[in-house]
C-alpha cells in the first residue's frame, strides 16, 4: 500500500514538474475477472470439475462410514485377529481417503490459479490498451485503494474490451 502510495505521489510530482496532467485510473481486477465471459465460462467449467470430484469423494465417505458401521456391529462376532484387521484395513482406507480429499484440494487450487493466471494475463494487455488508448498517466488496482472517485474507474471498459478481444479470438478475426 505504501509503495502505491510512493508511486502516485511520484507520478503527481513528475508530471507537475514537466506540466503534464496527471490521469489516474482504477481496475478492481476481480470483478474483471469474474464479470468477464472468459471468466465466467471458466468458473463454470472449474465448478463442474469440482462437483465431479466432490461427489467422487463422498461416494467413498458413505462407503467408510458404511464399512465403520458394519464393523462396530460385527466386531463382538469376531475373533480378536480379525478385528484387528478389520479395523486396520478401515484405518487405512480412511487414510487413503484422506490424501485423496487433500489432493483433490490441492489439484483444484492449482487449476484455480492456472485459470486465473491466464485471465489476468489477458487482462494486463487490455488494461494496458486502455491506458494507452485513455492516456492514463497509471492505472492501479482498486483492492490496493482506500478511496477513488467513481468517475476514475475502468473495470467496465476492460471487460468490455476483454469480452470483445475473446470473442474475436474464437472466431479466428482478431482485432486489435
């Protein structure tokens, strides 16, 4: 925050030097990110992957606790050592449980931020394109701003563009 801070008031004491005005402008990249058509096709799709695999998981959850149930009511019925492996055979498939549960976790974050990282990617090449275009002096992120006039905001110009750009991608006629 304090180095945002350092570089506005650079940027303000800069161009009041050389005489340039000073245009500053404001992304909330999330929103971008989650308004764009790229980034809700791929919420989508990152939503139904996790669906698949939590239904996954909780098939083998009802199927632990039926083996757990099914083994606290015959445990009284068994010979000692075959409780023993009854119960070491259920603790090890809890555990296996367990790493799957983690590594389903772990695998869906990774995509997150895979998907994420792609988008912003874009993103920084519109904004930059908008900058240019606006002759915005900097553009900054809104989430690293404690207050900005509303009139300063280019987050709808960016998804716009960016939903314009992905659009022409798909279509094979890019435009710049």
């Amino acid at each position: 925050m304090i180095r945002i801070l350092m570089v506005v008031l650079l940027a303000v004491a800069t161009g009041s030097a050389w005489g340039q005005e000073l245009k500053v402008g404001f992304v909330n990249v999330q929103k971008a990110i989650s308004q764009s058509q790229r980034g809700k096709a791929a919420r989508e799709t990152f939503r139904g992957a996790l669906k698949d695999r939590r239904a996954t998981l909780l098939r083998e959850e009802q199927a632990i606790e039926k083996e757990r149930r099914q083994l606290d009511k015959q445990a009284v019925l068994m010979k000692e050592s075959e409780r023993t492996r009854a119960r070491r055979r259920l603790q090890l498939r809890m555990r296996d449980y367990e790493r799957s549960a983690r590594d389903v976790r772990e695998e869906m974050a990774l995509k997150e931020r895979e998907m994420t990282g792609e988008i912003l990617k874009d993103l920084h090449k519109i904004i930059t394109d908008v900058g240019k275009t606006g002759k915005f002096t900097m553009i900054l992120e809104r989430s690293q701003l404690l207050y900005t006039d509303k009139g300063t905001d280019i987050t709808d110009d960016v998804i716009k563009l960016y939903d314009e750009r992905s659009q022409d991608s798909t279509t094979g006629d890019k435009k710049k």
